[in-house]
C-alpha cells in the first residue's frame, strides 16, 4: 500500500482538498479522503482524471509537420494529396520501425496527460501486402510500444477491403487488406490474443470508412464481434466522400448507418465532420458517440463539426489526436471550442445553463466518453476499486494557482500549455521525464532510416 497526497484532486462533482489518496500494489485506489494518519508521498500538484485519446494512428506520428507545404507541380493541396505522403510512409515502415514510432508518441501523450490511447489500426501486411506470420505482427507492436512506457492501450484493428465505393483497392492499400469477412475476423482474433501480453491493453474492432468495405461485408462483420466490444468508424470526414456515398448508395455516410446496422452506444464514429439535421438527431438518438479530432481536422481541411447543434440534442463526444499534427488534449479541447465560436459568432457554445462552465463540461465530456470509446463503462472519477490514472497539474502555475476550483478547469484548458503539466500517473505509478526521454534515440535512428528508403 502507497498513499500520495494532492493539494487537490476532482471527483465528478467536488473537489477534494487536500486530497490522500492510498493504492494497493497494482495502483487500485483503496481510499480518497482529506485526512490522513502515517506515511504518504507529496506531489505539489492537482489530479484530474488522465485525458483519454481515442484515435491514433501512431505510424503519422513520423510525418506530422513534414508535410506543410505545396506538393510538387501543385497549385493547391488538400486531404487527398495529403493522403498519398501518408501512403509513402505506410508503405515503407517495417514493425521495428513502427515500435519505435510508436514508443517515442505514446511517450509524448503521457507528457501532455494522456492515460489511454485507442488506436485505429490498419496496416497490417508487410511491405509486399502478405500476411507476417502472426496475422497481428504490427499490432503487437503497438502493444509492446505501449506497455513499454506505461499508456493503456485499445487495439482497434481495422477491416479495409476497398479502394473506394464499389472499387477495388489500389496497389498502394496493399498493406491494409482483410478480403473477406472471414480474414478480417481472424486478425481480430489474434489481436485480441495480442492484448494478452499486457494488461493494459483490450481489444476494439473497427471499419476504416464506408468507402473501404463493401456493404453487405460491414453488416456482416458488425453482426459477428460481441455486443459489447467498442466500434470505431470513419464517417463522413470529406464532402468528397459524401458525395460518392450519395452517388454509390442514394443515402449519406451516417444515413446509411443508421438505417443499415444496428448502431448503438457502442459506435464510434470518428469525425462525422459532414452532417445534416437528421443525421445528427439520429446519432444523438441512437446514443452513438463521435470522435473529434480538432487539430487533425483543422490541419487538413476538414470541415468544422456542428457541435453546437449536437450537444444540444445531449450527443456524446470524445476527443483523439489521429495524425498527431498536435498531441495537448487542452489544444484539441480549445480548437474544438474556438471553431464552434468563430462560427457562430457567439461565447461559451457548449454552456446551455446559466453559471455553467464551458472548460467543466468540455473537460468531463471528454473523459467520460473517451473512456467509453475504449470499452470502459466507468463514469466516476477517482473511484475506489479503480486505478489511480492522473493528470497532475502543477499547483504553483502563475494561473493555476490563485483561481478559484469553479473556475480551475477552465483556466488549464483555455490558458495553459503542457509546461502546466506536473506530472502524469498511470495505476498508481508517476510517469519520470527519464523514461520519456530513451525512446529518442530509436525514435531518430528511424526517421533518418525512412528517409533514405
Ligand atoms: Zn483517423
């Protein structure tokens, strides 16, 4: 048993000051109080619950920021020339190179306060798109990465059979496939079999978009995967891939999914950017959740999500990092926010109640539904029986420090940066600088590789 004390720590709806907090050897809270008789550790910081990640593909993480410039011969440049460095990349990396990637980011997501990542994850085939001898080779990658520095890990391995509505792949999406249900559903198996290897690791399973697979597959591979496993889709990211859903099906992206499977809470889906007024209402009803990803969707001209108009109807939203363009969850929470603002011309979009706090709910809302993403059911914060999974924040920051607890969690996410961030603690155990840091050298000797391939 350890027992660390906090000047504060945020429970759903109060604030613990001081805060003891007791662990047992696996970092499970034993008990919260504000008092404390014999030994304990002190962090001069503030615990909220870990920010959670819900979508990552870690191998992007080697070319965020590499690609801010004009493609050759270009004009203009968009997600889909964007799309085809990314596939430059995906086609080169071996599974060493990816542990690597892999370690270096999700190291930098425990320094920024993430505890858990969902990754969304597809390429799954060596270079000349045969199977490696474990189906789930890259996966395991993922895993090991993640076990490596300590971040909890959903592994969402990603069935994708297409190039495009009714088109077959393309050479460059070798890599990817799964041709039918059946070799979808073995790698799902051996990725699950793959997140034996570390507890802090579960499964999802996912589709990469409607363009990827053809209809009748996603049905049927949607039927097959149990209940409760989390789903993760991409959905309706480009007005391109609307319209050639419109042209393929007759029906919108989200139309299409709500009136072909049987979405649910346990839907993801990641983006939505494109919408109209009964696609929201119907994902709202069917208590699916979307996952936003601000800085990536800003970085490659996405759209802007109608948040506003979701929230309203009480939609459920989780945030993610997908290319890593940014990786400070008070970032994405304040592009999401700000985009909502310079739309609508107006303050405070989220707050539908006189003295509600937009930081309060965009922090809560996050957390919440984040953990839903990666198969957690867990709405407390800091509960008994549950790990100790924190963000600590440092309590002596110029504006940390003299704001009052109503107003805290605004003044981090709409004021401050990751030099905030005091620590981050993952069951119990404080995450050091010094283990961030030995990924590097890896990590350096793999870009320069992938740059000479
Ligand atoms: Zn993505």
């Amino acid at each position: 048993m350890k027992t660390w004390k906090f000047d504060a720590l945020l429970q759903n709806n109060t604030w613990i000051t001081p805060a003891f907090v007791s662990v047992d050897n696996n970092g499970v809270i034993k008990s919260i109080d504000s008092q404390h008789q014999g030994e304990f550790h002190t962090i001069k910081g503030i615990a909220l619950p870990g920010y959670q990640n819900a979508h990552s593909h870690a191998f992007q993480y080697a070319m965020a920021g590499t690609a801010e410039h004009l493609p050759k011969g270009a004009l203009t440049d968009d997600f889909w020339s964007w799309r085809e460095a990314m596939y430059n990349l995906a086609l080169n990396v071996t599974p060493e190179n990816v542990r690597a990637i892999a370690t270096m980011l999700y190291s930098e997501m425990l320094r920024h306060g993430y505890t858990s990542v969902t990754e969304f994850h597809y390429v799954h085939h060596d270079t000349n798109g045969e199977p490696y001898t474990n189906l789930a080779e890259m996966g395991t990658q993922l895993i090991t990465a993640a076990k490596e520095v300590g971040i909890k890990i959903t592994l969402v391995p990603i069935f994708y059979q297409m190039g495009d509505f009714g088109k077959p792949a393309s050479k460059r999406q070798r890599r990817f496939l799964s041709k039918t249900v059946e070799d979808y559903l073995a790698l799902y198996e051996k990725s699950q079999e793959a997140c034996k290897s570390y507890c802090g690791a579960n499964i999802g399973a996912g589709i990469h978009s409607l363009r990827a697979v053809c209809d009748k597959d996603i049905i049927s591979m949607l039927s097959q995967i149990p209940k409760n496993i989390p789903r993760h889709i991409h959905v309706s990211e480009q007005q391109k891939e609307v319209d050639s859903c419109i042209a393929y099906f007759g029906q919108r992206p989200v139309e299409w999914l709500l009136n072909n499977t049987d979405i649910n809470e346990n839907y993801h889906l990641v983006h939505a950017t494109h919408l109209n007024s009964q696609e929201i209402s119907g994902i709202c009803k069917s208590k699916a959740q979307v996952v936003l990803c601000p800085s990536t969707e800003g970085n490659l001209g996405d759209g802007l999500f109608s948040l506003r108009d979701f929230w309203k109807q009480g939609g459920r939203w989780s945030i993610g990092t997908d290319s890593h363009i940014g990786l400070n969850p008070m970032e994405e929470l304040r592009i999401l926010d700000y985009g909502q603002r310079l739309h609508w011309q107006k303050r405070n979009i989220l707050c539908n109640k006189e003295g509600e706090d937009s930081g309060e709910l965009a922090f809560k809302e996050s957390i919440i539904s984040g953990r839903k993403a990666m198969g957690n059911d867990v709405k407390d914060f800091f509960a008994i029986g549950q790990p100790l999974d924190a963000v600590i924040i440092d309590s002596s920051h110029p504006l940390i420090a003299p704001t009052s607890k109503e107003r805290l969690l605004s003044t981090i996410i709409y004021s401050c940066d990751v030099s905030a961030i005091f620590a981050t603690m993952v069951n119990g155990n404080l995450i050091s600088e010094n283990s961030l840091q030995k990924c590097k050298v890896d990590f350096f000797k793999t870009i320069k590789e992938l740059k000479n391939r």
